[in-house]
C-alpha cells in the first residue's frame, strides 16, 4: 500500500512555516506605528506649548487685575491721564465765578 506522502507533508510545512503576509505585516505595522508618532508629535508639542503660552498669560492678567484699584474715583482717573492741576485751577475758577456772582447780586 501506497500512501501520498507528499499531500501530507505540504500541509505540514504551510503550518510550520509564517507565510509572507505574515513576514511583511511586521515591518508595515513599526513603520506605521513610527508615521502615528511622526503626525502626533508636532500636535502634542504644539498643544504642550498653548497650555504653556495660557499659563504665563494667565499669570501675566492676574499680577495686573491685582494691582489696579477695584473703583477709580475721579481724581484717580484725572491723575492717572496727568489733569491734576487742571482739576484744581477749573475749581478755582469756578470759585471765583461764583464769588464774582454773589457779588453782582449784593450790588
């Protein structure tokens, strides 16, 4: 009695052995791991660099809301545009007009 030998022996060697899909898949699957890494970078830095750009700004507007007064008066405002003296020589004369007034009245 014969037997196929080579019929069983074909099986056997496909199982035995990783076919070439299998072989390529390797290589294909590290470099598009490397392409992800290589696209996610630049996105991960740049978000990285916004959160860090957020910070320092944040920083930056709380030291200034600190330092500004919460209610500014008028002559705050008149001494921060520099009008101070402006301010006292319009109240001085708006004295003397009403003296000057009271005074043509007495007459």
């Amino acid at each position: 009695m014969e037997s196929l030998p080579t019929t069983v022996s074909a099986k056997s060697d496909r199982r035995g052995r990783p076919s070439k899909s299998q072989n390529t898949s390797k290589p294909s699957l590290i470099l598009a791991f490397f392409s992800c890494l290589a696209w996610l970078w630049p996105l991960t830095f740049r978000l990285w660099q916004d959160a860090q750009y957020r910070a320092a700004l944040n920083t930056v507007l709380k030291k200034n809301y600190d330092q500004r007064p919460k209610v500014l008066t008028v002559e705050d405002k008149l001494l921060a545009l520099g009008c101070k003296d402006l301010e006292r020589r319009i109240v001085e004369t708006g004295m003397e007009l009403a003296h000057a007034k009271s005074q043509v009245t007495l007459n």
